[in-house]
C-alpha cells in the first residue's frame, strides 16, 4: 500500500471529526504508525545506529501526546488507548 493511502486510512479510523487532522488523537496515530515500521526496519538492522534514534524521539513525541490527551481528556485518552492495543 503506498505510503499516502495509509496516511489517509489512519486519519480516516482515528479522527474526532470530518476535517480532523491534527488532533492528538490523529498524531498518536500516526507516530504509532512510524513507530512501528521502524522496530520491522530494526528488526531487520539491528546496528542502524540512526534509526535507532529517530524511533526513540517518536515514541518520545508519542509520549508527550499522550500525556497531554490524559491531561486533557481522560475517556478520549482511553478511548484511544484501546484502539492503539487492539
């Protein structure tokens, strides 16, 4: 699947509203996407010493919406929670 159709599959299943697309809930998402085709890449690579890095600053900007969505809004935090383990 090309890289924009997965963009806009994600966006289409994790948005609040018909225009979302920058909510926390549309970020997680997304990071939640990177995040997991880099531990594949890693996998694969383990001495990829630079994707290394960038897949710990995505689950740190993960972390940080996250925190905020908790902050924000506990049943949406939840909510999303769910749908990210599933």
């Amino acid at each position: 699947m090309k890289k924009t159709a997965s963009k806009a599959k994600i966006i289409a299943s994790a948005r609040v509203h018909d225009k979302d697309t920058g909510s926390p809930e549309v970020q997680i998402s997304l990071l939640q996407q990177n995040i997991n085709s880099l531990s594949s890449h890693l996998k694969k690579h383990p001495k990829d010493v630079d994707a290394k890095r960038g897949l710990l600053e995505i689950v740190a900007k993960r972390r940080k919406l996250l925190n905020y969505l908790e902050k924000k809004s506990k049943k949406r935090f939840n909510a999303l929670n769910k749908k990210i383990k599933a």
